[in-house]
C-alpha cells in the first residue's frame, strides 16, 4: 500500500545492505533505543538480513516495559475500586502486577475500559458523573502531549472527575544512563523517531558529543531502520559522532513546539524508577502543582505501594544493551508473555516479547539462516 | 515447539476401539489450571483457548472422535459419513458493515461443515435472548439467518429460545448446530498436509476483524471495511470438482481461519500434520484498507479473524487447477498461493517477509491487543 510498500522494498533493501557491507570493515554494536524498531526490526527479520558483525542490541524505549512493577500494582489497587472507571492503551491491560493483571481485575468485576485516546476519557467521564475516571497515563514523550491535553481540557472544561495516574519517562537521560555504564557496548544508537517528532532530537547533540557516540534519529518501517543503520555505521567507520537526521521525512531539530509547550504546562520534569534499571534521576515527568486534582496517586493514596523483581530475569542487562533475549535461561520456558519475569517480556515491543513473539524462543541459538534469507527473492 | 493439544489427544487414544472410553476418561487428575477465573483471552482462539481445551473440556470428555480436535466431528452412522458441528455467537455490535450476528451464525457452522468437504444440509438455532431486545432487532437478525441458509442451500429444522434478566446477556446470543454429509472418497483433516503441497487461501484476510473493531465503541475509526461473512460450501464443492488423474482428492486440509486468523490456522495445521511451512509475505492477499487499519492500531492481519475465507493445503500436481477453479467462483476471486508445506522446521510456519528477512508465525497468545505506541 503507499506510503508502506515502498518504505519495504525488498530490492532496495539489498542495495543499502550491500551498501553496509562494502562501508563496513570490522564489528559494530548498535543500539536501537525505541521498542517500535525493536518490534519492527523482529517482525521484518532484518537483524537476518545485516552482514556479520553488525550487532543490534535492543534498547529501553518500551515504555510498557519499564513501568515500575510498583506502577502497575499503584493501577491495579485504583482499578478494583467500585467508584472507578480505569482506562488504559490495550496493553496495559495483560501487563502483570504482584497479583494478576488489568485483565483478572476486568474479569472480577472491575470497570477497566481501552481507550485509543486519552482524549475518550473526557466522553467516558461526562457519561459516568458519580464515576471518578483515572486514565493510565505512561509512556515516553511520544504519548505526553495526548496524555497532557488530558488533563488540561478537563481542567479548562471543568470536568473535575478525571485523573491520571502518571509514569512517564525521557529517552535522553535513558541513553545518558546506558552510556555512563562501565559495561556498556553500545558504540552508537538508532534514536527514537517519534519521540524526536514531538521533542525534536537538539537534546541529543550533548550526549553525542560528551559521550562521542553516533546518533541517528530512525523511522520504523524497514528501510528506514536499514538506512539508519548505514548511516551509523558510515559515521563509525569514519571515527564521526554526530545526531543525524534519516527520519526527516516527519520531524526537524526542533519539533513540535506547541505540543512541547502543552507537555511544559502540564507536567514538569522529575526523577523516575525504571522497571529492571533502576532509579534514573530527571527521567520522567509528573504532573504541576496546579493539576494536583487530576493527579490519581494524590487523589487515591496509593504512593505506599513497593514492590519487588524477580532475581532470575536478566532485563535490566537487555535494556541496557549487555545481553540478549537468548542469554537468559528462563526465555521462554520459565518466563513468557503469560508469566513475564520481567520489563521485556511484558509489552510486544519489549525485546524478549517481540523474540517470543515471533517465534524465536521455538530456536536455541540466534537463528542464522541460509537460502532464503536473498533480499528481493519476494 | 511444544506438542499440541490434539497431539497429546491422539497419543492417548490410540488404539482404542470406538465407543470404548479412552483411558483419558475418567482416569486421569485434572491438569492444572492457572487461571482462577476465565478471561476473555480464554475465547480468543489462541493460546489461552488451547489452554482451557487441553486442561478443562479434553480431560472431561476425551474420546477418539472428539480428540482429532478438528472443526467439525465426522462420524459414521450405517455407511453414511456425517459431519457435525456447533458454534456459539456473541458479537458486538449485531449488527456490522457486510452482515449481522445472524448471518454469522448460519454460515459460521455451514463453513465448519464444509470444511470437512460435507455437504451442508440441516442447522439447529438456539436464541438466548436479554430483556429488553427489540422485537424488530430479533426480526432482522431472524430474516438474515433465513437469508443465509437459503443461499447456503440448508434448512433450519429446529431451535430453543431462552430470555435472560436485562444486564444477563448482551442483546441476543445465537447457538448453531449443523449435519452434513460427506459423499464419496473425501479425506481431508489438518492432519494430512505433506511436503511439497501447496497452500492457498481463497482471497483477501482480516477484512471481517477489522470491520467489526471499527465499529465497536470506542475505536472512532471510520472504514469502508466490510466483514466477508459468506458460506463457503459452494466454493468447497466445486475445489473437489478438481480431481486427479489418479482420482485422489488433491485437498489435504482445509480450514476457514476465524478467530485468531491465518496465522493461528496454518500453525494448528503445521502441528498437527509434523510438517513446516514457508509463506510468502508478498503473495498474502490483504487489501490496503485493513493493511492500514492494522498499522494504525499495531495489529497483524495475519492474526485477524475472517469469516468468508478458506485455507487450503492441496497437492502440488493439483494446486494450479484448483486455484483456477477457485478463481471462476465469487468467493475465491482474489484466491492466491501463498506458499507451501515443507519437510524442515516441523510445526512451525515461517514466512519470508517483504524485505528480504524471514519471520516464525506463532500461534496468537490471547486477544491482539492494540499498542500502546
């Protein structure tokens, strides 16, 4: 279909891996940091397609995924409530917390509703006026203007019985953080394409530069990644590391200001517990003093809720880059999209979901095929 | 890959004699049962479903006919084959662009029937009924059922209605049982796929998902998608028309991919027959509307339901005249090979993806659910 065919040309998509291989000379580990070039690159098989030693590693930036565990229990405790009328992205809702998930609570008489909009919750809320409406409201700077328009219209409008409980996260501080690691691989990263679209990727060039590390902000569909990818490689075999632009067909340096502003208004920056890394200080936003009515943790008094992770799951070394689905020992038998262990199981953009997914749990090793893998053969 | 459900059945029942319990029956502990509480994902036709089959309905009722968990039974009753099937309906909304719970209901059972290569001929219908149902919502979905089984060329010749307390039930729930006969030398089972044969799906998938998401409430998502809910009896009959020059029956298995899509069907099939598959992403037929639909909501067609399609795995001598055949039908226009059964990679279903990589198709864990980003 246009706009998508020719973004999965299979023909094309020889060339820049050919392209890759005459550019290359020795190995390269490449991050991708969002989850939708996670599930993409996964779903198109073009971790197959790369030549040997260029190795993607999969990054943090499913915001499923690195939903504190005492996040998903804060929701669930707001979401049993009989006066509540909890509304989330579909998939929250198999995310488990300690006990069950969004699911169970629905099947136990809890009023948990998908909205495709956080904007749908300001409908829901005039429809139920003695239901308090509470909105999961995660995710990166992708999801936090639609998340932040939330509240601001219920403010505006008056609509008082709306609330968001909120886990929002930043990708910079998040690439910050991998960098900082003394394991850290990461020799250059494929930066989050939407994310850039709302923030615009100027926020990117100090990380280049302090941590001298190729940055190119990347689309999702295959080509795209696979373009990203040369051009990541080209700046690493030329010793440059600068924040280039491959996704400038929907995006420039600056973003989408009014949507930026929106986001400022509403929420402030603050620090942030990621599921299976760990605290990463000036990570994520909360809400303003002023929206403290719409803040569901103030409204519910749920902020004493703590958890605790297995010790079997590896995901904060995925997240970070240092291991693979495959290294882990639990991946696909004790732990799978029904009893996830941890962050990257939980979300089909979380790399050990997107693997399991698409069957690679069914493999021992890292597949490596032969005889079908010819691009342009479809 | 993990044995299925049907494989574990088959094991333990071989070599019993019909009628004869298997020693399944009665015997063995109950498996254990993860979930406290049944959850939707429970009725997706996916991971869950298999789950609650294997653990709960198999144990209670394990016997040789049931245990080929196949859509349909096929039994033998004095030197007549006689396939029989039933199938619950509980759509929301009943009524949807391209038909209506009504419709579904009739040509759901007449394609498990067909599927069997039965000849549909008699259907039971049972009404549950809420409170409050429009009489006149009760008469559309009654003269479209009428609607259909006159296409389907089979007679409705019995049926129950119940009516529940109001909030008890969703509008109208509608049970259908179906018999059909099976006429001469046909044999096919999703367990008789060979390498080398062919699969062909009879025309564009996911159309009947997608229209009734973009109804549903909620999804604002304004489409021109119309469910393809059809009886596929007639496209059946004439495939089988296609015979070999050694009169065998070039179908190995059929099926028509409902809940949890093509994907989900050809894995069944892949497993139940210890074979493998290689599809070709580019010769899947999908139109652009349901392309995009899926893209917006993160969703594959692959796994959504369709209500009009067919699957079949044909031998390969056969398979261009079959699909010939197909195309002269209304039903199997857009009928295309979308690729073949192979020897390696037993029970799984890869795919070559348009870019040139290659993908393993699994079995759909519990309902698609829309991402978050």
């Amino acid at each position: 279909m246009k706009y998508l065919d020719e973004y999965r040309d299979g023909k094309l998509a020889a060339r820049i891996v050919d392209e890759i291989r005459r550019v290359q000379t020795k190995p390269w580990v490449i991050m991708e940091v969002c989850g939708g070039q996670t599930h993409s690159i996964v779903k198109h098989g073009i971790d197959h397609l790369l030549p040997k030693g260029i190795e993607l590693v999969h990054g943090p930036g499913c915001p499923v995924c690195v939903t504190p565990l005492e996040m998903i229990d804060k929701a669930h405790a707001i979401a049993r409530r009989p006066d509540v009328i909890f509304c989330s992205f579909g998939d929250m809702l198999r995310v488990p917390g300690s006990d069950g998930d969004l699911f169970t609570i629905k099947s136990q008489g809890g009023d948990v509703r998908i909205v495709y909009s956080p904007l749908d919750c300001l409908k829901i809320a005039r429809a139920n006026p003695d239901k308090q409406v509470v909105f999961f409201a995660i995710g990166f700077e992708t999801t936090a203007p639609a998340n932040a328009m939330l509240v601001h219209a219920a403010k505006q409008q008056g609509v008082k019985n709306v609330s968001i409980l909120v886990s929002h996260v930043l990708v910079p501080p998040a690439i910050a953080a991998i960098l900082s690691s003394p394991e850290n691989r990461v020799q250059a990263f494929l930066g989050p394409g939407h994310v850039c679209a709302v923030m615009g990727y100027s926020e990117y060039e100090p990380l280049s530069r302090e941590f001298h590390v190729p940055i190119v902000i990347t689309g999702f569909e295959p080509l795209d990644l696979l373009q990203g990818i040369l051009m990541a490689v080209q700046q690493l075999e030329s010793g440059r590391a600068e924040v280039e632009n491959q996704y400038s067909r929907a995006l420039g340096r600056e973003g989408n200001r009014p949507a930026q502003e929106l986001v400022f208004s509403v929420f402030e920056v603050g620090d942030r517990n990621w599921r299976g890394i760990g605290a990463i200080p000036g990570s994520g936003y909360r809400l303003r003093a002023e929206y403290a009515d719409h803040d569901a943790e103030r409204l519910f008094d749920v902020a004493q809720i703590a958890t605790r992770e297995s010790e079997v799951c590896i995901s904060g070394d995925i997240l970070k880059g240092n291991k693979k689905p495959h290294d882990c020992p639990a991946f696909g038998k004790e732990c799978d999209p029904q009893h996830p262990l941890g962050a990257t199981m939980v979300s089909a953009e979380g790399a050990c979901a997107a693997y399991y997914a698409y069957g690679r749990h069914l493999e021992r090793v890292e597949p490596k095929l032969t005889g079908i893998t010819s691009a342009g053969a479809a | 890959m993990k044995q299925s459900a049907s494989e574990k059945a088959k094991e333990s029942s071989t070599a019993q004699p019909a009628g004869v319990p298997s020693p399944l029956f009665g015997s063995c502990p109950l498996p254990i049962f993860e979930h406290k509480q049944i959850v939707l994902g429970h009725g997706s036709g996916g991971k869950l479903t298999a789950d609650l089959i294997d653990k709960i309905f198999l144990p209670a009722f394990a016997n040789p006919v049931l245990n080929k968990l196949d859509d349909q039974a096929v039994v033998q009753i004095d030197g007549a084959r006689l396939a029989f099937t039933t199938d619950s309906f509980v759509v929301t909304p009943i009524f949807f662009p391209g038909g209506d719970i009504g419709k579904l209901a009739v040509n759901g059972t007449v394609n498990d029937l067909a599927m069997s290569g039965a000849r549909p001929l008699y259907l039971a219908a049972a009404f549950i009924l809420e409170e409050g149902l429009l009489a006149e919502e009760l008469q559309r979905v009654v003269e479209s059922m009428r609607d259909a089984a006159q296409q389907a060329g089979v007679q409705l010749v019995t049926g129950d209605t119940k009516v529940v307390n109001r909030g008890k039930g969703d509008k109208v729930f509608i049970t259908t049982t179906g018999v059909g006969v099976i006429e001469g030398p046909i044999e096919i089972s999703a367990s008789l796929a060979q390498a080398g044969d062919k699969i062909i799906v009879s025309g564009y998938i996911g159309d009947h998902g997608i229209a009734i998401m973009s109804q549903r409430e909620n999804l604002e998502f304004e489409g021109a998608i119309e469910s393809d809910c059809a009886p596929l009896n007639s496209l059946v009959s004439a495939m089988l028309e296609v015979s070999r020059a050694d009169g065998e029956c070039p179908l190995h298995a059929l099926r028509d991919p409902t809940r949890g899509g093509v994907a989900t069907t050809l894995n069944e099939i892949a497993a139940r027959s210890n074979v493998g598959m290689l599809l070709e992403e580019a010769a899947i037929p999908v139109r652009e509307s349901v392309q995009g639909a899926c893209e917006l909501l993160g969703l594959d067609p692959l796994y959504v339901a369709n209500e009009g399609k067919l699957v079949a795995v044909v031998a390969p001598e056969s398979a261009e005249a079959v699909l010939a055949r197909m195309r002269e039908h209304e039903l199997g226009k857009d009928a295309s090979i979308i690729g073949e059964v192979v020897a390696e990679h037993s029970g799984m279903v890869r795919m070559k993806t348009l870019v040139g990589g290659t993908r393993i198709l699994d079995v759909m864990f519990g309902e698609q659910l829309p991402r978050i980003c």
